[in-house]
C-alpha cells in the first residue's frame, strides 16, 4: 500500500467512525430507539462494515476499535470492567471483519449480505456473553443458567435484529456508493 492509498484509508475511517457517532447521536434524541440497560437500534454498524468492505480486515477492525471506545467514552453504559472489552471494544471491532470478505463482496451481492449477516451475529454473540457473565445478578430469571441465557439472547436481539436488517437493507440498496471510486493503489 503506497503513502496515498494509506492517507485516504485512514481519512475514510475517521469520516466513517464520525458517521457512527452522528448515527448514535441521532437514536439517543429520538430516546424510544434506546433498551434500557443498553443497546440501540441504528444504523451505527454501517460505517464500520462499510470501511471492512472498502479498505480490509485492518482498517475495518480499527475502525470498530476506536468507534466502540469513542461509544464508550461518550454514553458508556458499564456494570463490570468486563463489559468495556465485550459490550464495546471487541464487539464494534468484529464489525470491521467485514474486511474478510472484501473482494468477493465487491462483484457479489451475495457475499455482501453473508459478511453483514455474519459479523452482526459475531457482535450479537458477544452481547449475549456479555449478558450472561456481568449483566446475570440483573437479569429477572430464576438463577438457573438456561434462564440466564434465554433473557440474554432474548433482550439483545430486540435490538440487534432490526440494526441488522437496516444495515443490511442500506447495505445492499448503496452498494454501488460502498464501492464507489474505489481505487486500490492511488
């Protein structure tokens, strides 16, 4: 990757990660787009796909590394420290594995509906782990661990579901504009 292509790659990010902020700002005004103890339905994943699928694993993972602490910083909502690694740093950095699948997306919309499916599930997974391991003297369930996993699961697809439908619906209907004046080597 020559200077250039670097420079824009990391001015893609920042607008980017400024977008995911202008996207979580606009659902907190709104308030009724917000869970109680956390989560929100919003576009906010896009941006952070759309860097993985532009720019690849490394800018994508970055891109959910510092949107998921600038999330955290701003309106974080923390019970246990363990909930700053899985409720916002690793689960906005699997985003950016959009990266993974990069070059197939980008002349298959199949492959794009898969790496946004995929990488929702991956950051939908991490909530729900988080729920059962820190949020689990919160939860009203009888104790038991099924209990606890089903009240995971349960609440955090509330949201997740439909912030991946949208990103996937926004995501399939732009993906010309994601791909647009794409250049590898500027």
């Amino acid at each position: 990757m020559n200077k250039n292509t670097e420079i824009i790659s990391i001015t893609e990010s920042a607008i980017m990660i400024a977008l995911a902020v202008a996207f979580e700002f606009i659902v907190k005004s709104v308030g009724f787009l917000t869970m109680p103890q956390g989560g929100s339905f919003s576009l906010t994943m896009l941006p952070i796909m759309i860097i993985g699928l532009r720019r690849g694993i490394k800018y994508g993972l970055l891109t959910g590394l510092i949107y998921g602490f600038l999330n955290f910083v701003i309106d974080g909502f923390i019970l246990h420290w363990g909930s700053l690694f899985l409720d916002y740093l690793f689960a906005f950095s699997v985003i950016g594995l959009t990266g993974l699948f990069k070059n197939k997306a980008k002349n298959n919309i199949l492959f794009l509906v898969i790496s946004i499916l995929v990488v929702s599930l991956m950051r939908y997974t991490l909530h729900v782990l988080s729920g059962i391991l820190f949020f689990r003297e919160y939860l009203d369930t009888d104790g038991t661990i099924l209990a606890d996993i089903i009240a995971s699961l349960s609440y955090n697809i509330i949201y997740m579901l439909p912030s991946t439908l949208l990103c996937l619906i926004v995501g399939v209907l732009s993906r010309r504009i994601i791909y647009f004046n794409l250049k590898e080597n500027i």
